[in-house]
C-alpha cells in the first residue's frame, strides 16, 4: 500500500543520478522522445519559467520565499516531468497525463495529485505559450486512446 501512496504522489530528488529514479520515472511517463522524435515535434521541453505559488505540501521543494524559484517542463509519451531547482538540488514532480490539469489564470497553474504549481506571467511564460499548445493537444492525443463514456 505504501508503494501505491508513493507513486501516486511522486516528486524525486533528481540532483544526482539514480537508476531507481530513472525506472520509476520510465515506468509512469514513458522513456524521453528520441532526438529526431523531438526535432520533428519542434521541441519537447520548455524554457525556464518562475513559480509565482506552490501548494502548501510542495513548499519543501522550493526556495524562501524571497528567492526567485524556477522551473521547465518536459514532455513524455505518458505524462510530463516538471523540474524544480532549489539552489544546488533539482526535484522532479512526475504527471502521467491522465492525472494532469492546466488552468489558464494570470499565467498557467499546473494540478495533479493534490499539489499545484502556478506560473508568473511574464516574458518566459510567454515564449513557452507555443509549448503548452503542444503539451495540450499530446494530453488529448494520449486521453483520446481510451474510449469514455459518461457515468
């Protein structure tokens, strides 16, 4: 049960390289694109962009409060990889896209598994505008495999 618990809620610190991490990473979002693959999808990760506000529950992967704390995202077959950077470490927040919600507020909010994680609206969130196109119609493409019905 606990390793249930574990997955469901999954921010790893990625600051140096783990195997473990690596499979589990793997497991749930899918193996990185291959370089041509990512060529041919015109990128498949984000620029640099400043979270304005985390969830109470994601605070301990984040700077003070008078830090500037930075994040980029990054695209898998199944689900995305956000990467926080605290000073010298880097967690990654693992979100299969089945559990992925976008709201679209003054910048772009990020939900999954009870966390959040709201973006500044500035000039980095604004070149990464054509990005989160992309990663809205592969959440659709992917969702759009399984045939739902209304409950």
């Amino acid at each position: 049960m606990l390793n249930i618990l574990y997955i469901w809620c999954m921010v790893l610190d990625t600051t140096y390289k783990n195997k473990e991490h690596e499979n589990l990473i793997n497991d749930l979002v899918g193996k990185r694109f291959s370089f041509l693959q990512s060529i041919k999808m015109k990128g498949i990760g984000s620029k640099r962009m400043i979270i304005d506000e985390v969830s109470p529950n994601m605070k301990t992967y984040t700077n003070k409060i008078y830090y500037v704390n930075y994040a980029n995202i990054e695209m898998r077959p199944f689900g995305i990889l956000i990467r926080i950077n605290k000073g010298l470490s880097n967690f990654t927040w693992v979100i299969p896209y089945y559990q992925l919600v976008i709201y679209k507020t003054n910048g772009s909010c990020i939900h999954a598994q009870g966390r959040f994680i709201k973006f500044r609206n500035n000039i980095n969130f604004k070149e990464n505008k054509a990005f989160f196109d992309k990663l809205l119609d592969k959440k659709i493409e992917h969702e759009s495999q399984y045939n739902f019905q209304g409950i």
